[in-house]
C-alpha cells in the first residue's frame, strides 16, 4: 500500500465539483418542470436529438444566452415533429 497524503487543496476541489453537481440537478429539476409544465417531455426532448438540455448536462452549450434562448427555442418548435414520429 502507497503512504499517500491527499491535500486539502485536492479534497476541497471534490468538494466543489460535488457541490456543483447537486445544484446543477436541481436547476435542470426546474428547468424540465417548467417544460413538463408547457406539454413538453424532457425525457423524449432527450431521446429525439442531442438538445439543449443534453448540452447542459455535458456543460457543451455556446456561453451566449441569446445562443441558448435560440437553441431552446427551436427544440420546443421542433418537439411537436418529435412526438408525432414516434
């Protein structure tokens, strides 16, 4: 067994990115209850495409606001197509 002391810098940066992901749950928890609240499915939003919510979870959105708005925007046009296919 290796004697290794992990430092606090290091304990305190799993700290963090834990943290971080519990409030990105719940913000997407409010995100995908306001979409559930318009008709929309979060989980076959999802399904369908590589979405804006699928972008947020892999921290791959365009950091533009504008960007995500447009983005958000045209998967919810989109979502009626989605659901009538399948």
């Amino acid at each position: 067994m290796v004697d290794v002391k992990i430092p606090n810098h290091i304990i305190d940066k799993l700290h963090r990115i834990n943290n971080n992901i519990i409030t990105n749950r719940m913000l997407m928890a409010e995100v995908e209850d306001w979409l559930q609240k318009h008709d929309i499915n979060p989980s076959r939003l999802r399904e369908e495409t590589f979405s804006t919510l699928e972008q947020a979870d892999y921290g791959e959105l365009i950091p533009e606001k504008e960007s995500i708005r447009r983005s958000l925007e045209q998967d919810v046009m989109d979502y009626p197509n989605m659901i009538s296919k399948g």
